[in-house]
C-alpha cells in the first residue's frame, strides 16, 4: 500500500492512550468512498480530537478483490487493511466493527440490510435509501439486534452547523417565521450528464431532490425540527413541485414544509447556480422576528455564516469564519459515530433515526405529488 505506516504509528504522538479505535469497513470503492476515507486517515489531533481514532480495516468491492486493493492503495490506507471482493466478505470480517456503505442511492437499502443482518453497525450515505418505507425497515431492523446506524448527513456534524442550531434555540434572532434553502449547481444534464449517469438514471434513483435536494431539506428540518424539545418535535404538512427531465426525473424541484407558524423552503435545480459568481451568497436564510442568520454556499459544506441582529436601520451585522481543518469535513461524523460505539448508543442525537424517516416522507410526499417513480429499486423485499 502506498502507507506502510501501522495503524497505531499513525496516531501514537497525538492521541491519548484511552482513546477509542473504531474499525472501520468501507462498502463500495467510488468516489465518495474515497473522500470519506482519507478523512478517516487524518490525524484527528488536527482538528482537536483525541478521545476517538479511526481504523481503515478493510474495503470490499462487489467485482473483484483487486478493485477493493486498488481503492485501498489509492486512499492511503495501512498495509493492514483488508481488500474484499464481495460485500459479503467485508461485512463478515471479524476484524471491522462498523460499515459505511457508499454505493448508489439505489442500493443503500439492499447494502445496508446486508450488513445489519451480518450484526455489524452502520453509517449509510445520504440519502438513506429510495423511499421511506426501506428507511423504517432498517431502523427497525437496527434497534431488534442492538446495532448503531446513522445516515451520513455530513453536513449537521460541522461546528458551524452546531452553532447555528444553538443561535436559533438561545433566540439570537427571536422566533425562527421561515428558513429558505437552495442548492443548485449549473450542471445542464443534457451537457454534463449520459442518460445512464447517476445523476439522472431512474434506475439509480437519480435526480436532484435525492442527490442535492437533501441538503437545503437538512437546513430546513435540523432548524425547523431539530431545535424544538424532543417532546414537542412534529412533522410538517409537505407539499411540492417538479420539472422532469427526459430521463423521467427531476431536474428543478421545490419543496415545502409547513408547520404551525412557520415555515420552510428547499429549492434545487440542475440548471442554475445557487452562487454563479461565487461571491459567498447566501444558500441559507433563516429569518426571525427579531433577525436573520444567513449560511453562505455551499449548503453541503459552509464554512462561513452572518448574523444580523435586529431589523431595518438598527440592525447590526456579525460574519464568522468556520475553516475547515485537514481532511474534507467528513471526520466530523466518523468521529460521532465512534463515539456512539464506544458509549454504547444505537444512534446518533444530532442525525437520529426518527428525523432520518420523516425527511424521507417528505421527499416521498413530493414524488408522489409530481408522479415520480423508480422502476424496480422501491421494493421493501430484501
């Protein structure tokens, strides 16, 4: 492997002797596997973290065991690492206590099952599955044997996501009346995308509500739901709209959420940009009665946002910078996850399952409104 350091080496000037090693087995060797994994890699220490540390242990491909290697060397992971030719070598490896499944939308259900049945825990990419129905499946499936599993909105576990949250509840700009949330990239699929694309195919539940859509519908839920007492938290009335493309799946679609009092907004679309001139727009506006809180693009991975306190001419504007240290951002919910299996929890508070299932309605609700089918990848049969 191109990292012939040893999983212990890697950590052993930084990291205190009681921190807690997560084994981790990567499912699917594409592009997001990637990224995810060399995050894994990181030294937590370069982002203040030292009661967890993170193991690549091993990476199955459902093709070949020479795949899996490839992606191992590729990523830099320890010669220790394990290379599958199946999934169901890599969920069965002894030496992995927890799977992170990085296939197509398509086939979380079907990877995921797999790998809850074989007892190992699970952190699933975004979006969970293709309708909510696989969604309560798995989350039924997780809690009946006592095993973690996350979906892996990244986006939440960011510290500039955990103060926004925590500006909104301590009231900094009164009582949250809408949050509007876009993000459009200017990718026409017609130049940028082949009709067996991910991004378009049906058969890969393609479209922009599942592979873009999620993260406005993120900003939207984890301020309009999430902020609000456990007790209390209720599910909006949902309501939206589409634009098709060729393929028979969105390409601009709307989506709104209504609870009493408020409301919220998720925009996304293939043809416009968010930020065509990347100036730092505001992807997200959270407006209050006594102010707004702006997020700057991207909504998937912001690291800038504004406050302004008060309203009209009195109003007095604050921006806070929240760089992201070495890796991509993606270590920041492996390292919640570790925590969970270290503490013992079947699930993560900031990602929990119930939000998981009821943001999946919702997307459910607005493909039903527009006549958005996949073909033959909606079956709860696994």
């Amino acid at each position: 492997m191109a990292d012939t350091q040893s999983p212990d080496s890697r950590f052993r000037s930084t990291s205190l002797p009681e921190a807690y090693v997560c084994r981790w087995g990567i499912l699917g060797c594409g592009w997001i596997a990637s990224v995810f994994t060399k995050d894994l890699i990181v030294d937590p220490s370069t982002r203040g973290v030292y009661d967890v540390q993170h193991i690549v242990a091993a990476a199955g491909s459902s093709t070949s065991p020479d795949k899996a290697r490839q992606f191992l060397t590729d990523v830099g992971a320890p010669e220790t690492a394990t290379a599958h030719g199946t999934y169901e070598e890599l969920v069965n490896d002894p030496n992995v206590d927890i799977i992170y499944v990085a296939t197509p939308h398509s086939h979380h259900f079907a990877n995921t099952l797999l790998a809850l049945r074989a007892g190992k825990h699970v952190v699933c990419e975004k979006p969970f599955t293709v309708n909510a129905a696989q969604t309560k499946i798995l989350v039924q499936l997780a809690r009946d044997k006592n095993l973690f599993l996350m979906e892996a909105v990244w986006t939440r576990f960011f510290p500039l996501s955990i103060a926004v949250r925590e500006f909104v509840k301590s009231g900094k700009i009164g009582t949250v009346k809408r949050v509007i949330a876009d993000l459009s990239l200017a990718q026409p699929p017609e130049k940028f995308f082949a009709d067996s694309h991910r991004m378009v195919n049906p058969e890969l539940a393609g479209g922009c509500l599942l592979d873009l859509g999620l993260y406005p519908l993120t900003w939207v839920y984890q301020i309009l739901y999430h902020t609000q007492p456990v007790e209390t938290r209720t599910a909006p009335s949902v309501t939206g709209s589409m634009n098709m493309y060729r393929t028979g799946v969105d390409d601009n679609t709307v989506v709104v959420c209504t609870w009493p009092g408020t409301i919220g907004i998720a925009t996304t679309n293939l043809y416009n940009d968010t930020d065509p001139n990347n100036t730092g727009f505001p992807c997200v506006r959270i407006q209050g009665t006594d102010g707004e809180i702006q997020v700057h693009h991207p909504a998937y991975r912001p690291t800038r946002v504004t406050v302004i306190k008060g309203l009209g001419a009195e109003a007095v504007t604050e921006t806070s910078e929240f760089p992201i240290p070495p890796g991509h951002g993606m270590h920041w919910e492996a390292d919640a996850a570790a925590r969970c299996l270290r503490d013992g929890k079947l699930e993560e508070e900031m990602m929990p399952l119930e939000e998981s299932i009821i943001i999946m309605e919702a997307m459910d609700k607005v493909r039903e409104i527009s006549g958005l089918k996949y073909p033959d990848i909606e079956s709860t049969e696994g």
